[in-house]
C-alpha cells in the first residue's frame, strides 16, 4: 500500500466512520479494525484483506459493489472474556473510471466500526510523476491526475518506470502518424518495469507530443510525450 496520503486518508476516514467507545454494561467487550489503517489501493490492485478482533458475535458487510468479502461474513465468539482477531481476504474490481473512489467494509459486533478502502483512478506510475487535476474533497488524495513526460529538443533517451498489479502492454501514437518515438518493450507480465523511449531529436522550432497508453488489466491510463523543438535561429 502506499504510504504517501496516510494522512489524508486517516483523516477521511475520520470523518466518514466513528467507533462506539462507551460501556453499555460492566462485562468485558471489546471490537477493532487491526488492518487497514488507510487502505489505499491502486487502480488494478485488486487484492488486500481485513483484520479485525472483537469478543463478541460479528459480522462483515459492504454496500459497494466494487468490493468482494470473501470467506465467511459472520461469526460466533463461545468464549467469554475473550478477545479473537480474525481475518478475511477482500478482492476489488479493477478501477475503470478513470478517477479516485472510496468505500468501506462495516463491521457489527458489540461496537460497530468500519475499514475504509481508496482506490485510486491510476496505476502506479513512478516516472514521469503524476499531476494533479483535482483532490478528494479537503484531503491531499488526488481524484484525477495526469502523466506527462517533457524533453528538449536534442533529448533522445528517456524511460517510463512503473509497478503493475497486471500483465501489461503499451501503445505508442505520435503526432501526424510519424514514429519518432519507439519503445524498448510493449507488454509483460505484473511488477516493476523500467520501459526505455528512444527518440528522434526534434528539428523543428515547434514542439511535438505522443501518447503513450499503458494498460495493465483493463486499467488504462495515457502518458503524454513532449519533444520541445529546438530555439529558433537568431536573426
């Protein structure tokens, strides 16, 4: 999970959920969210999980239908004065909507809390860096971002790095049909890759853009590549 909107994460989830804390009578009870602290999630990162103790009977629910509960979703505690933590896998849709959504799993028990997952509307590109369009109400967690990689004009080697939850492919598409930017490799299978763009040097005064389409899974995000042209002749 990254760790870069923890803050902004836990404050959101602050906001939306609160846990009961007052004693409705004098025996031991006790229930709490172990895992996860933020659950933020990239767009094709379709595993993680929830831990949870409690000692009493439970139950796990979710009105979002982009998150999966697997295993058993209720349960009993036989024993008193005895605290279980119990674990259940969790499995996502892949995020097509090209921006940030967030949802959350209800656990019921004696006290009732709640896990909050984020996923992002992206794909964990590294390099070029992300910019952002616009953020999750008042938190630092982008909703739409966007992925532009910038050269000068004399400039022929540069790369894509990034960590894929899928197997993978690549398109490139230039302006005007031209292929001046090829691609060290256009698929693979999940992990970190580094890609290499070779490029021609750019002779005119004007700059000139490619796109390049990274899908991993059914995610797809658009990568802009922009050749500045080179200074204009000095009269």
């Amino acid at each position: 999970m990254n760790k870069k909107f923890a803050a902004s994460a836990l404050l959101l989830a602050g906001v939306l959920f609160g846990m009961a804390s007052c004693s409705k009578d004098s025996s031991f009870h006790a229930t709490r969210i172990d895992y996860p602290y933020n659950g933020l999630l990239y767009a094709d990162q379709t595993k993680d999980s929830i831990i949870f103790s409690t000692s009493d009977d439970w139950s796990l629910t979710t009105p979002f239908d982009w998150i999966h509960i697997q295993g058993n979703t209720q349960g009993q505690i036989k024993e008193e004065m005895a605290l279980y933590t119990l674990r259940n896998y969790v499995e996502f849709d892949e995020n097509t909507t090209d921006s940030t959504r967030v949802g959350h799993i209800e656990l019921a028990s004696y006290y009732n809390s709640a896990a909050l997952y984020i996923q992002l509307g992206f794909i964990d590109i590294r390099h070029p860096r992300y910019s952002v369009k616009s953020y999750y109400g008042n938190t630092n967690v982008p909703t739409k971002v966007t992925f532009t990689l910038a050269d000068s004009a004399n400039v022929t080697l540069d790369s894509i790095y990034f960590k894929a939850r899928k197997d993978w492919t690549l398109e490139l598409s230039a302006d005007g049909g031209s292929q001046w930017v090829t691609a060290s490799k256009t698929s693979g299978s999940a992990g970190e890759h580094s890609v290499k763009l070779t490029m021609d040097q750019n002779p005119d005064t004007l700059a000139r853009e490619a796109k390049a389409v990274l899908t991993s899974g059914t995610v797809k995000n658009v990568i802009t590549i922009r050749q500045y042209g080179k200074p204009k002749a000095k009269d």
